[in-house]
C-alpha cells in the first residue's frame, strides 16, 4: 500500500531574502509584471520571478517602507498633488525647478 501524500505543499526553503531577482525591465517588483499586462503580453519568468520574491517580501514584513521627503523636494510636492493637499512655497519653488530642469534637458538632446 502506497503511503498517502499530504495534500498541502512542500516547504520551499529558496527563497532568499537578500537576493532580489530583477524583471526584464531591470526593477525589482510588480512593474515588470504590470508592464507585460499593459502590453498584454505573457510575464516572462524573470518578471513572475521578481513580482513572486516581492509578494512574499511584503508578506513577511520584509519591506522597508520609504521615507517621507522633506518640504522644499518634487517627490514632496508630487505626495501634497497626490494627496490632494495645497502646495506650500518651499514644495512649489522645488516643482518649478525640477521643470525647469527637465526642459532644459529637453532643448539641449533636441
């Protein structure tokens, strides 16, 4: 008589925490993956690899969660426009001279 299989899963012992596999779009995460969908074209295993590691990672409570910007940064006066908060001085002078800069940019490569 042949012994009975458990039906839940085997432990998987591979996943490494500090080894973040990367998407063929070179970032680690659900972006590789979400590309693929928006192009709707079938996830490579390198992308399901790296959204897999970054499911579990935020399962476990690995992830670290970013820091907040200071006022006076853009990436804090992009977080007051997507919080639908008003933008203070410091925060407007800092979006202006991000676009200022990327426009610049934008003439010299054209």
């Amino acid at each position: 008589m042949a012994a009975a299989r458990s039906p839940h899963k085997e432990w998987d012992f591979s996943h490494l925490p500090g080894r973040r596999s990367h998407g063929c779009n070179g970032k680690y995460g659900a972006s590789g993956y979400n590309r693929h969908l928006r192009e709707k074209t079938k996830p490579c295993q390198r992308c399901r690899d790296s959204l897999n590691h970054w499911r579990r990672e935020k399962k476990r409570g690995g992830l670290v969660p970013r820091k907040l910007q200071p006022c006076g940064t853009n990436a804090a006066a992009r977080r007051h426009r997507d919080n639908a908060e008003p933008l203070d001085l410091a925060c407007r002078v800092a979006e202006a001279a991000y676009t200022a800069g990327l426009r610049k940019l934008a003439r010299e490569n054209a």
